[in-house]
C-alpha cells in the first residue's frame, strides 16, 4: 500500500520561489505576520494553508507558476482597470466615475476594489454607459 505524504509547511525559501522573491524579500513577508509560521529544527517553516489563504486574498503577488491572485475576491470585486475595460473607457474617467456616483469600493492591497453588486445595481438604473459585450450585439 503506497501513501503519498502531502506538505503542510515549506522553507521560507521555498515559499519566495514559488513567489519569484529573494530572500530578503521572503523574509519580509514572513516578518509582516501573513502567515503562520512554525519552528521546525530550529528552522522556520511557512504553514501552507496561511500562505494560500493569503495568496488568494491579495493581488500584488504571483506565483511563478501562473497561478492567479486573488481568487478571494475575483467574484465579489473589480479593479477601476477592469470596470474601464468592461464600459470602454479610459481608467482616469472610471476613477473619476466611481467618485461621483458612489460606488462602494473596498481596498485591497492599497488599491481600489469596486463591489460587484454595486456597480451592477448602478449599471441597470442608468443609461449612458454600455458595457463593451452589449455593443457589439
């Protein structure tokens, strides 16, 4: 009977490269408390559960391997890069967009999320904007 083990921990080096970072920068991270973190022979060791919590909350970081960011908040979220993209606008007038109609926004990673709901509820009760897939049709 063949068991195959599963990893719960890596090496603070291992997690920077499957990130693309240096050490100091692993390091960094570690220090910032975004993951748990645990003494393994005297080493340190990164929590494997943590680190993907992390990783799909957050959308600075990517894994080298291509794996996307952010898959926490891809459903519920927009970037205002996105919402320019989706209505064919330039991203300084959707800046200027969400200002003036009071999107509800969140921050992630000190940039601007636009709520999903939000912007569709604004997006029915309005019809100056289309969105570029209703264009084309």
């Amino acid at each position: 009977m063949e068991t195959t083990k599963t990893k719960k921990s890596v090496s603070v080096r291992e997690m920077g490269k499957m990130l693309g970072l240096k050490k100091v920068e692993s390091y960094w991270l570690v220090k910032k408390n975004y993951f748990t973190t645990i003494q393994v022979a005297g080493r340190m060791r990164v929590m494997l559960d943590s680190f993907e919590d992390w990783y799909s909350g957050q959308f600075h970081y990517k894994k080298v391997d291509g794996t996307p960011p952010g898959t926490k908040w891809r459903d519920t979220t927009l970037s205002v890069p996105e919402l320019a993209e989706m209505l064919g606008i330039h991203s300084a007038t959707a800046y200027e967009l969400v200002k003036r109609v009071h999107l509800e926004t969140t921050i992630i990673d000190r940039r601007i999320r636009v709520m999903r709901d939000s912007f569709e509820c604004w997006y029915d009760s309005q019809d100056r904007y289309k969105k570029c897939s209703e264009r084309r049709e």
